[in-house]
C-alpha cells in the first residue's frame, strides 16, 4: 500500500525510471569504450534522487545501464576471499566482457558454480564502470540472471546486436554529417526516425572527441564476427576447408588443447594452406567457437 | 522567522511565479509550520512544482501524471454541487465537468475552482494532473493550478473539435469518444449479451487497417456487411475495455460500405488486412498506451516469481495463497500452469503472461508432467526453477494484446513460437550495410575472376 503511495506521489520522470531498464544489445568492443553518463547531463530532479540508476554512455551515444548478453563463458573463477564472488569472461565475436557476481547476485552465483567452461551463456546484468585513477577505467557487469545456452541462440544475438549496432553507426554518422550540436541535433535525429534516448545520448557523445579509428575497427570486428557466423555448415570450398581444420582441431585438441605451431605444422603436412589455417583460426577466436586457454594454445568450445 | 524565509520565498516567486494565487505560498507556510527546515521546504517545493514543467498535447496524456501544462478548447461545460462531508466545515462547493479538446483529442476535466471561460473558448491550464476515473483518464484542475483564458488561440475552432474525427486505427486511444474511420471487417459474430437485465442480440468482430486492429462491437443490425466487408464508420463510440479501445457501433453511427472503385485507392485490401501481424519492436509496444493483436520477439530476459504451477479459487478464478481466496475464504483450489516472463528485444522490454495452453507448449511440458516434477522434488519452487533453466535466454515471438499498467507494458499471450528468420539473409543485408572492407577487396576480386573463369 505505502509502495503504491509513493508511485503516485512521483512527478513524471521518476515515475517512468520505476519501469523495468530495458536490457541493451551491445558488443565487447563498443561496450568497454564506454563511460559513465555525468549526472549533470540530465536534469536536476533526476539527479537528485538516489534511485535513480547509473547509467553509463557508449562512444556511439547509446545509453545503457541493464544489458543482455550471449557468448562464450571462457575463463571463471572465484575470486572472494570471503565467500563467493565470482569473476567470468564471456567472449564475443569483438572481443570479451568481464561479469562479476557475488552474495549480492545469488541467483548469477549459483549458476557459475554449477558451469562449465568453456560453454554458450546467456547473461543479464548491470553495467558497472570502476576508474581507480584518471585515466584506467574498467567496465564489467554484475551479473543479474545467466543461462546455458545453444550456438543458434547466440548466433541469432550476434545478428541482433550487429543490426542495432549498425543502426547506431547510421545515426551518429548522419549526426556527424549535419553539423548540427546539442538542442538543434536532438531534434534533427528524432525527425529522422532516432528513438529519442538515442537521439539524447549521440548529441552528449558528440560532446566529446570521437575517435574515427574506433568506429572503423568496430566496424571491421562486426564484419569479421557476421562472416564467421556458421550456419548448418555454411557453404563452398572456403567451408570445406574450415570443416576440415575444425576435425583436425577435434581429432589434435581433445579436451586439452593443442599448441598452435605443432597444429599449424600438421595443417600444412595435410595440405592445407598456412594462410587457410591463420584465417580459420582467426575466424573461429572470433567466432567463439575456439579460444586460447594458454597463449600459444587453441581449444574447442564444447 | 519571515526575515528567514524571505529570500527562499523570493526565489520561489522567481521559479514559479505569482505564489499567492496558486496557493504554493500557502503550502509553504504549512511546512514551515510543521517545522521543516525552510531551505528544506523550498526544495520540497520546488521538487512539487517547479522543474521542467512539460506542455502536453491532449494525446499524451496518461494515468497519474503531474504539474503539467495544456491548452484546449472547452466544447462542454457543466457544473454540479458537491455537497459538503458531514463532520466538516466548509460550506458547500460546486464541481465543474466537461469535455476539452485540441487537435489531438479530447479529454474529460473535473474542476474544483470556476474556469475563466465558457462553452467554446480556449483555455490556458498550468499546473494540471491527471486521475482515471471510471476507466478513462480525466483531467484534473485543482486549487493549486492555474487557468487563464486565451482569446486568440490557433486552436481549430468548436465545429471542427467537436465533430468526430478520422482517424486510422493505430491512432484511435482513450481520447477519442467520437470517431470516423475505414476498416476492413476481418472477424464477424453475432452473441447474445445481458444488457440491464434483458438479453440482447450484438455483433463482435475485429477492424483492421494498414495501421492496425481493434475490436468492435455493433448494438444494431449491420444488414450486408461480413468478413471482407469494407466498411466506412462515421460517429463511432470509443469505449475502453481492459485497457482497450473498442469501437462501437451504435444507432446513431452511420456505416456504409466501400464501393469497389474507391476501396482501390485505400492502402490496405482485405488480404493484406487479414494477413497475421508481422513482428514489431517492443519499443514501438511500449509508446502506446495499448495495442490489440500485435506480434513482437525477443530474448527471455527473466522468469517471474509466480510463473509455474498455481492454485485458482473454483468460485473466481483468483490465483490463490495456502488454500484461501482473498473473497471466497477458504476453497479447495483448482491446479493451472501459467508463466510470467520478461521479453526484451533491446529496444523495449514487457511482461508477457503465457495462459496454460501455451505456458505447455513454450515450456515442453504439460500441467501433469510439471505436477510430477513439483511432488518429485522437496523444493516447492522446484517447477519454477525448471521454467528458468529452461527458458531464461531463450528467443520467442508472441502475438497478443499489450496494454500498459503502472510498470511497463503487460502483454497477454494469445500465441507463442520461435522466430524462424532467415540469419543468413540478415547476415547479407549487415554486410551490405557495413559496406566492403579495404583489406576485403583483393579477396573480392579474385572471387569474381574464379567466377569469370569458371
């Protein structure tokens, strides 16, 4: 009763801050870069109120503080040295996200004590950002609910999360292209068709310097990431000879893994070409579908 | 004590205004009589009142909002005494009601304070809010806004706000009590309904447009109109039900149908009306303050608490707690299966509630085989925690009604499957977009000579 109470009491803006964050789609690479929203970029009343979640920005303007994510679960331990708290690694075709869960995340914790690595996880969680000293920021995610979950699943994320994040890359080069700043720009993008958080958030990060090297490796790991997607075996010569390398991985590998210059050497002895054996490789890191336990080592995920 | 208050009321008037007539200076005084701190009572104050204080179209207005602020044209007016609560002693009041409107809409309005204008005239409203009141939002004006009147407004004038208006379906909400509309009649039936105690024979079905669908229901005779009938409606009611529009046809509603020639320059034809709704973002799902018979996907995000086996009252269907219904006492519960869960596209997130018949189907096992489950097993959540394990990540689509409540979108399952898309096609088009690749190119060019060779 008091709780409804309150509800009502609340002006507008903290009245839809109630609602449920919606999880964000977001890759490895964008998803590291990002940084925390200032307070002072949103209104006063907001930031006033401790309830009021924290946000973090990406350099591409997306707002976010819930995201949802699906990969490859490659490294976990536990770190606690008083009770559990556990640390994980969850890689994607970008590169890795750091996932903390502790006693304060009972249900994440359970399922990383039961988990094995290296497995396709499904995972919500909030984004949190650490900056010891200027300069050394870490963004991770405490984790909230994690799953076990199949390839075709995490491919169909790979492709959702590349089409909004392609989407974000179309807005805020419109936005660069217009010239437009603060005010005048928000209104530009959401006539436009842009959402308007995301309209909000591309006129803060246009604030600062965006480095255009970013944006062009973004867009080639999401490049590299799509074309490793394997779907039933994919197809021509290029496929055989992937097929080929994954068995000879299988049959070498075992559950150990095996080094990467003896497996090259054996590549080769089998005629395959070196440069055929670096890309699937490369493609396969990428992909999730192989990682490297130790440097110098590759090994199967499942 | 004033000289310590000065300043804070000083900057109040600089905020918001004129004080006094709004009645802020007097709630003010109330909290400094309660001994609030007075640079505290202006915080509070100015958290109440002053702020970003946010103009509205009559559209966008929604259940329990606050200190906003809206222009409208007042194309009823009424007024009625209240009389005073017994044991009080204030003297008698009158309540003013009516009916107010802009290009967007129209709302009903109670007033507790006599408005500056009358039948016709545009009135200015700062500081209004809004309560729901017999299923529909009415606007509020109390003691603490203010109104003024505005004699030279560019709002359309009365005939035109009074008139029903055109409008698609999408755009047809809570606001509307009038409309016209073109619709395709895309289900028909005819049933029996108790209308004050007698029985009464009314026609039900679903409109559809390029926009979108809503129920209907006709209380007189629609001679020649069927399934695939177009149909033009003028001076439809809106009554809202469960959060829903529904169109209803009345006996002052004129219905016509379309002649086949100019049903050609319509956007929609009865095939592509009928087609079942393609998937949309949930983002689109969560702007609307309801939707009826749309499709979304998404990842389940989270299972609810209260999602798996449940026990209902015999008498009421009330989901009931250790054997006893909150109205019918103790009763001896009849077991269902339903499942509660977080759907979240990236753009917007509901809850979605799956009914028995597809909390089977999406979980793979039906009420007797989850009932074994929760005797075999000394965790009484034990069929809960399977429904997570199960489902939590997973992708589903769902077809349904969404409606919005106090947090968020609820959205009633009336179908359930996993989206089949095409990855490799969107694989394409990404690629497309993300255009070629400088280091690529080579690798493109020797693709195409293979070609040419080949």
């Amino acid at each position: 009763m008091k709780r409804i109470n309150r509800v009502n009491a609340l002006p507008l803006e903290e009245f839809i801050l109630l609602k449920r964050e919606v999880a964000k789609r977001i890759f490895a690479k964008e998803f590291e870069a990002c940084r925390e929203l200032e307070k002072a970029a949103r209104s006063d009343s907001e930031a006033l109120d401790s309830k009021v979640p924290n946000f973090l920005i990406s350099p591409l303007g997306l707002i976010l503080n819930r995201v949802f994510v699906v990969g490859v679960v490659t490294e976990l331990d536990n770190i606690g040295t008083q009770g559990e708290m556990w640390k994980a690694r969850i890689v994607d075709p970008t590169g890795a996200f750091t996932v903390y869960a502790g006693q304060y995340q009972p249900e994440a914790s359970i399922f990383f004590s039961t988990v094995k690595v290296p497995a396709f996880i499904a995972l919500t969680g909030k984004a949190r950002i650490y900056e010891p000293e200027p300069g050394s920021v870490f963004v991770s995610i405490r984790a909230e609910e994690a799953n076990v979950v199949d390839e075709e699943i995490r491919n169909r994320w790979v492709v959702d999360t590349a089409e909004q994040t392609v989407d974000r890359l179309a807005a805020f080069s419109d936005a660069l292209a217009s010239g437009y700043h603060g005010e005048e720009l928000r209104e530009y993008l959401i006539e436009r068709g842009v959402s308007s958080e995301l309209a909000q958030g591309i006129s803060i990060a246009l604030e600062k310097d965006v480095s255009q090297e970013f944006i062009k490796l973004l867009r080639t790991s999401i490049r590299e990431g799509l074309k490793a997607l394997d779907f039933d075996g994919g197809t021509g010569a290029k496929a055989d000879q992937k097929e080929f390398v994954l068995e000879l991985l299988k049959e070498m590998g075992g559950s150990k893994g095996v080094d990467y210059a003896t497996f090259m050497e054996e590549a080769v002895a089998r005629g395959i070409p070196e440069q055929v054996v670096e890309e699937v490789t490369r493609i396969l890191l990428a992909g999730g579908q192989c990682y490297e336990p130790k440097i110098g080592i590759i090994r199967l995920v499942g | 004590m004033d000289e310590k208050i000065a300043p804070h009321l000083e900057e109040l008037t600089r905020a918001l205004g004129d004080l006094e007539k709004t009645g802020i200076r007097a709630e003010f005084e109330k909290l400094i009589a309660f001994r609030v701190p007075p640079d505290v009572a202006k915080e509070t104050i100015l958290r109440k009142f002053g702020g970003k204080r946010k103009v509205l179209k009559i559209k966008d207005l929604s259940a329990n909002l606050k200190n906003f602020e809206l222009t409208g044209r007042i194309l009823d007016l009424g007024e009625k005494p209240i009389r005073p609560q017994e044991g009080t002693n204030k003297g008698s009041s009158r309540l003013y009601t009516g009916v107010l409107a802009d290009e967007t809409g129209s709302v009903l309005f109670s007033s507790w304070k006599e408005l500056p204008g009358s039948v016709g005239d545009v009135i200015n409203i700062k500081n209004a809010y809004t309560r729901v009141w017999q299923n529909r939002i009415r606007l509020s004006i109390g003691e603490q806004s203010l109104v003024s009147k505005e004699p030279d407004s560019t709002l359309p004038s009365l005939s035109e706000l009074s008139g029903s208006q055109t409008k698609k379906l999408i755009d047809i909400g809570a606001m509307d009590f009038s409309v016209n509309t073109v619709a395709c009649v895309i289900q028909f039936s005819h049933r029996e309904v108790l209308v004050k105690g007698r029985q009464s024979r009314v026609i039900s079905g679903v409109l559809a447009d390029e926009t979108g669908r809503l129920p209907f229901t006709a209380w007189v005779e629609l001679p020649g109109i069927d399934i695939g009938s177009i149909i033009r409606i003028e001076g439809a009611q809106i009554r809202m039900f469960k959060g829903m529009p529904s169109v209803n046809i009345l006996n002052s509603t004129k219905v016509s149908q379309v002649g086949p020639e100019e049903a050609k320059n319509l956007a929609f034809t009865f095939e592509s009306a009928v087609k079942d709704p393609a998937p949309i973002k949930i983002e689109d799902i969560n702007s609307r303050e309801s939707m009826f018979d749309v499709a979304a996907a998404g990842n389940v995000v989270s299972v609810r608490p209260g999602s798996g086996i449940i026990s209902r009252c015999p008498e009421c269907g009330r989901v009931i707690q250790k054997g006893n219904c909150r109205v019918h006492g103790k009763v001896e519960g009849i077991r269902d299966m339903r499942i509660k869960a977080i759907l979240d596209d990236g753009t917007g997130s509901m809850s979605v509630m799956f009914p028995r018949e597809l909390a089977e189907i999406v979980y793979g096992k039906t009420l007797e085989e989850a009932e074994q489950l929760m005797f075999s097993d000394v965790s009484k959540d034990a069929v809960y925690e399977d429904l997570r394990r199960f489902l939590t990540g997973r992708y589903l689509a769902v077809r349904g009604n969404a409606s919005k409540s106090e947090y968020g979108i609820s959205f009633v399952a009336e179908k359930a499957w996993i989206p089949e898309d095409d990855l490799a096609v969107r694989v394409v088009e990404l690629l497309r977009r993300l255009g070629p690749d400088e280091e690529n190119k080579q690798g493109e060019c020797s693709s195409t000579g293979g070609i040419y060779l080949a």
